[in-house]
C-alpha cells in the first residue's frame, strides 16, 4: 500500500497499483461481464479467485 503524500517508489509499481485501482472501479460499477454491480458477492469471489485467496 503507498500513504498518501508518499508516492510509489518506482514507475513499475505505479502502473501496477493505478490498474488495480481501476480494476476495482470497473467490478464496482457491473463494467466486467457476467457480474453484476450489486451482486457483492460475485463480485467477492472473482477478487479471491484473481489473487487467489480465501474468501
């Protein structure tokens, strides 16, 4: 995680933090297929299943 006001420490984790910024928004707003916006629970299994982690 970076603190605000801190900044990433490299160009490479940026990227990689700023798409997952913006992966998360776009399972919020029902922009992934087959999951619905208000459908938590969907949307908490493709993130488990994305880092592979239990849920």
């Amino acid at each position: 995680m970076v603190r605000p006001g801190l900044g990433f420490k490299s160009m490479s984790s940026a990227r990689q933090i700023i798409c997952g910024y913006e992966i998360f928004a776009m399972i919020r707003k029902g922009q992934v297929k087959r999951i619905l916006a208000n459908d938590m629970e969907a949307q908490r299994t493709l993130i488990a299943s994305l880092f592979a982690i239990a849920a």
